[in-house]
C-alpha cells in the first residue's frame, strides 16, 4: 500500500374503468410519438408489446444517463435539500427550524411556474419547493395518491458555521440551507423502523421461511450443500463453505440473515474485501428482501455523507437487520456496534482474503475486529480455499464445521477473443450465426458504454435488444428482466447491475466486453452462463486497451495520493483571506484547479477523504457552498485513512487481476470460473 503524505512537495388505451393517464404516461406517450420516423425492424403481432417497451426504453436511453433522480420514484425514502428557501422572508423561519421537526408536502398543480410543483410547509409556513428535476417524478406519484412523509434532517449555513470555526467578526452568514428526510408511506418500510417489517415472525417460521425463500431463488430448491449449510449456521457453529461459481454462496448468508431478522430480532453484519462487491449485494439484498422488511445498508466509504448520517443513526439505535461493509470500515468503527447494535452472525464474503491479504491492516486485525463486536457466529465464504488459505481461514475465524462443494461446472467453455479490434462486429456475427440462437449477455463497465452499445447492435438485430443499468426506474429493469426471461428479448448489454438476485438458468452466452475490475466481479459475470447445465460459452472481449480505461475509473472514485496532493495544494492556494474557503460545487471547484485532467468525481472523492482527516469542512452562505481549509499540523498518514484505504486496495485488486486476465491461457480462466478450490486430503464436509 503506498504511503502517503499530503503536506508533501406508453400509456393504455383509455375506457370508461380506467383513472386519467398520469403526467408519467404522458410523457411517455410522447417519447413514443417521437420515434415514429425511426427506422424499426418489422414486427409480427405477438412482438408489439415487447416492441413498445423496447421503443420506449430507447428513447429515454439518455434521459436515463443525465438525470440524476431516475430513480427516486422507486426509492421508500431519500434525502434532498428544500429549493427556494431565501425568497419572502424563509430565511427567519428556517432560522425557528431544529432537526426532526415534521414538514407537510403540497402539491400545487396550478403553479404557474411548475405543474409538478411541491411546496414543502413547516405548518401553514411556507419555506420553499423540491427543485423541479426531483419534482417531476415525485408529483405523478402524490397524484396517484401515494402518500410521502417529510422531516428536516439538518440545517446548513447560519452564524453557527463561522462561529464553531472560530471566524467570529467575519458578519452573520445570511444564508440558511434545509436539509430534508422524505419517506414514501405504505411502501417498503424506512430504515429508522424500530422493529422488521411485518412478517409471520411469531407464528409459523416455515411460512416466513417460504416467503424469504422465494423472495430470493423463486420456486427453485436449495442444493444439498446450501441446506448443508444452513443447518450449520442454525447449529449456531462457525462455518466455512467453499463453493465454486454460481453455486449460491449468497443466498446462504442471505437466507440465513432474513430468517435471524424477522424470526430471532438478530443482525447480521456481511464483510467484503472491495467496496464495489459490497455496493452490487447490497442492491440485490435492497431489491430481493427489503421489500419483505429487512433494514439493510451498506458502510464504505462510497457512500455520500447523508448515507453515512442515515447508517450511524441506525447504528446508535440498533434499528438494522443487515449491514454490508469492508473490513477497513469495520476497523475504523467497530465500536459503533455495540449494545442493540452488537451483531449475532458476522459473515465473512470472499474469505480466502484472510489469507491472501494480510498486508492490508484491515484484514491482518480482522480476527481481533470480529472479537471485539463479542464474538458473533461466523459465516466463511469462499470458492478459493487451497491448503494453507484453508488453514488460516480456519485459525484466524475459529471455523469448527464446513462444506466443501466440490461441483465442477463441465458444460461453460471460454472463447478467448481476447484483443478483438472490430469488438462490435464479433457480436454481430456471433448473434446472427445460425448456431447460436440462445440468449446473451454482454457486459460492459459502465451505463453509458452499455447504452452504446446496445443502441449500434438495435440497429441490426432490432427489437431484441436491449441495455440494462442501475439508473433504469426498477419497473423498466423488472419489465426488461421479464421480457429476457421470456424470450422476447435475446440479448441485454448490461453493467454489473444485471446480476445479484437474477438467477437466469438458459444464458447461452456470456460476453465480457470490457475488462473487469478484480476477480470477484469476473467470476460472478461469467458464472451466469449456463446454469441449467446446458453447454454455454463465457466469452473473452476485452483486451489491453481496457486496463487504462479501468485504471481511470478508478482513479475517479479512489484518487492516489499523487492526485491527493495535487488538489489538496490547488485548494490551499485557492483558499485566499482570513476565512481560508473556495466556493463552489464539485464541477466548479474541478474547473477552478490548474490540471485539466481533474474531474468533478475526483474533487468529490479527494473532499470526502480530506473531511474524514479532518482537513477540510464543508458548509454553506449566502454564497452557496463553500470548502473550508482546516488549521493542520504534522504528518497526515493517509494510510489511516479509511476511504483512501479502500481506495488502495481496489487499485491492488485490478492490478492482480488484469496480470492474469490479460495473459493468463484460456484454460487457466476457465479453471477460475468453473470449478472451486478446496484443500486435499480434507473431508468434504465436518
């Protein structure tokens, strides 16, 4: 890990039982207007619904890229911050305001400035509206009667801001911001519940573990070896599971999670090596069985600070089920689970990290980490466990039981076109063979390379066609889901968002289309093709121009301390007078810095880790936002740091990873997708 040193040189046909279209299915009903010059391929009567969708969807392709609330309609709460707030005398209201007090939301559909117009009341006082992007997803919704409830989650701005920084004398900060907790009521509960949602928890436990199971694999059974481990983990025994890829390592942890929340008022904490592991479960956790009740969140240090504000509450009451998190997080905060929060089953994902990645601190104090939270069960996880990570795993957890699966997946072949220069003719002429009518995935590694992508192969396969990311509202991604499931649609381009909780057995084909960023993502990709048995292909697209693509877009989430130090010396000479700020957001401070290659996404990720070091706070007045420099003296280790330590250890992971996925033989991948590592001379099961 390198050391770092920051001072350092369509709507429906309308009939007499049907409500008015929404504003919602207006706007799609003129999308669809829209495409009617556009060239189609020619539909038989049976393709017109899944026609429709495929038209729709594409013409808000973009749409779904640039507007960052997407999917807020889908969410059961969020936070924003109120708009207007300095216009007719809001200013001394907000001034009366304290967190938690209880706001109203109004519609006001004659606004002549806004059709979708929310006010946001403090009692009969008005203090300002949602912005008019967030507005118009929210207002269909409060017209269709879904009811949301509001409260302020913080205040921002104020005298106070100067004051705690010791910048009295400067003048009175007359800009006052609010910030506000929006719940959606009656949909999937919010995460401040005190108790799970409700579930049969105290009358018939197979009926909640009926609901939890189907909620998870559908109307499919465990394998033996998944209910080998689930009578292990209700033994209340520390367990270790080695199964390879696509045997459903996940839905043991989660099933057995569910059941400890809604059943036994358990928690259940899930440890990841790279928080990009733990972002993609956590949406197929939030998907799959928040529905149900369960409180999941995730702790890393991607999450944005009303994320993170949302997390410690939850933490300090205990009101959570399931926490997703890295080991660097668990380091830094261990003490935060304790009492209602103590957790009673600590699940250990890609376990075999316990013994490969002892450099990182994280993982070298992970046995003492998980002590500390008062010994909880422990769950091991793994597809890669050969003599001595099995040894160590073993030690270090305390595991008494396993499962060994040793299934190896003979029907997944890997066609190594790894360097293809002409990627979209390969896919071309690999769907429109006669021999491959099956259904394919191609994955590409971000949501604008997939709708690219997806948009050139429209064009010469037609309707059946179609991307899939995690900016889609979730009716579009379930309707496109459906449709692939079906067979009206044969190929989906799609990010890692197509994945966690979509057990697809009939994928012919997987594509990787760009280079994965570590082996856990490479692994679970491939792993979808073929999964009822029948001979598939995992297909190689990628090749070495990809690595300094992936290299930059790490880069953008985790800056190294080079970069680090770069912003750091740019904002300090920006901070000019005796109050030590740079105004701006994100973009504009990206602007303000001499290095054209700095992004907004780099300032955001750089100001976050300055704030967990407590170089920087961040504030608003009457200017807007503003970076203050803190007073620093002596060495800053970044090292210390828990989102730049994460940061390093994603950058090691595409390291490892891209050696062996770029010169690595076919065959040697493909051992690495379709069979697990176990130790010899060791039983199977104990």
């Amino acid at each position: 890990m390198a050391q770092g040193n920051l001072n350092a040189p369509k709507k429906a046909p309308a009939t007499k039982t049907l409500p008015p279209p929404t504003a919602s299915e207006v706007a799609f009903e003129a999308a669809l207007a829209a495409l009617s010059a556009l060239p189609t391929a020619h539909r038989s009567d049976g393709d017109d619904m899944a026609g429709n969708v495929v038209d729709r969807l594409f013409a808000q392709a973009d749409r779904f890229l640039t507007d960052p609330y997407s999917t807020i309609g889908d969410a059961p709460h969020f936070h924003t911050k109120i708009a207007g707030v300095s216009f007719e005398g809001r200013q001394d209201i907000i001034a009366g305001l304290h967190a938690g007090a209880p706001l109203q939301l109004l519609r006001q559909p004659n606004n002549p400035h806004d059709a979708n117009a929310i006010a946001v009341h403090y009692g009969d006082l008005q203090l300002g509206f949602f912005n008019k992007r967030l507005a118009a997803h929210i207002a269909p919704r409060l017209d269709e009667g879904v009811r949301y409830t509001a409260r302020v989650a913080s205040l921002t701005g104020g005298p106070s801001a100067r004051l705690r920084s010791g910048q009295a004398g400067l003048g009175e900060a007359k800009h006052r911001g609010v910030n506000i907790f929006v719940e959606r009521a009656g949909g999937a509960p919010g995460r401040r519940r005190e108790k799970p949602h409700a579930m049969p928890s105290d009358g018939d436990r197979g009926e909640t573990a009926a609901r939890v199971r189907s909620a998870l694999i559908g109307e499919a059974v465990p394998h033996d070896a998944q209910r080998a481990v689930l009578e292990r983990i209700d033994a209340e025994r520390n367990t270790l599971a080695v199964m390879g890829t696509g045997r459903g390592k996940s839905f043991c942890f989660q099933f057995a999670a569910a059941m400890r929340a809604f059943c036994d008022k358990g928690k259940t904490l899930v440890i990841y090596p790279l928080r990009a592991l733990a972002n993609d479960q956590y949406e197929a956790v939030r998907r799959t069985l928040e529905p149900l009740g369960l409180r999941c969140f995730r702790a890393n240090g991607s999450i944005d600070n009303d994320e993170r504000e949302e997390l410690f509450a939850a933490l300090a009451s205990g009101s959570w089920d399931v926490i997703l998190s890295t080991p660097e997080f668990l380091e830094f905060h261990h003490a935060a689970f304790v009492g209602e929060s103590r957790p009673s089953l600590a699940v250990i994902d890609e376990a075999h990290h316990v013994h490969e990645s002892r450099h990182r601190p994280a993982y070298a104090q992970l046995a003492a980490t998980v002590a500390a939270l008062g010994n909880p069960q422990v769950l091991a996880l793994t597809a890669t466990a050969a003599d001595d990570a099995f040894r160590r795993i073993r030690q270090e957890l305390g595991i008494e039981t396993w499962v060994i699966d040793p299934t190896i997946r003979e029907n997944l072949n890997v066609v190594d076109a790894r360097g293809t220069r002409d990627k979209h003719r390969y896919l071309v002429e690999l769907l429109r063979s006669k021999e491959n009518r099956g259904k394919c995935i191609v994955y590409c590694n971000s949501r604008g390379e997939a709708t690219t992508v997806a948009k050139r192969l429209r064009k010469e396969l037609g309707d059946e066609v179609m991307f899939y990311h995690a900016k889609m509202p979730n009716r579009d991604r379930l309707e496109v889901e459906r449709l692939f499931r079906d067979g009206a649609l044969r190929v989906v381009i799609a990010t890692s968002a197509f994945g966690e909780g979509i057990d697809l057995p009939d994928v012919a084909d997987v594509v990787l289309y760009h280079l994965n960023f570590d082996f856990g993502e490479f692994n679970q990709q491939a792993g979808r093709a073929g999964r009822n048995g029948a001979p598939a292909n995992v297909h190689l697209l990628y090749g070495h121009k990809d690595r300094a693509l992936n290299e930059y877009l790490i880069d953008l989430d985790a800056p190294p301390i080079g970069l680090l130090r770069e912003i750091y010396g740019s904002l300090k000479r920006l901070a000019r007078g005796p109050s030590a700020i740079v105004h701006g957001g994100d973009a504009e401070i990206a602007g303000l810095l001499d290095n054209d290659r700095i992004r907004d996404r780099h300032v955001t990720a750089a100001l976050r880790i300055f704030a967990d070091a407590s170089l920087v706070e961040i504030d608003e007045d009457d200017r807007g936002r503003f970076v203050r420099l803190l007073p620093v003296s002596g060495r800053i280790e970044m090292e210390r740091n828990e989102r730049y330590a994460e940061g390093e250890a994603t950058r090691e992971a595409f390291t490892r990873f891209a050696e062996m996925a770029l010169s690595a033989p076919a065959s040697t991948l493909e051992r690495i997708i379709n069979r697990p590592i176990y130790p010899s001379r060791v039983a199977l099961r104990q």
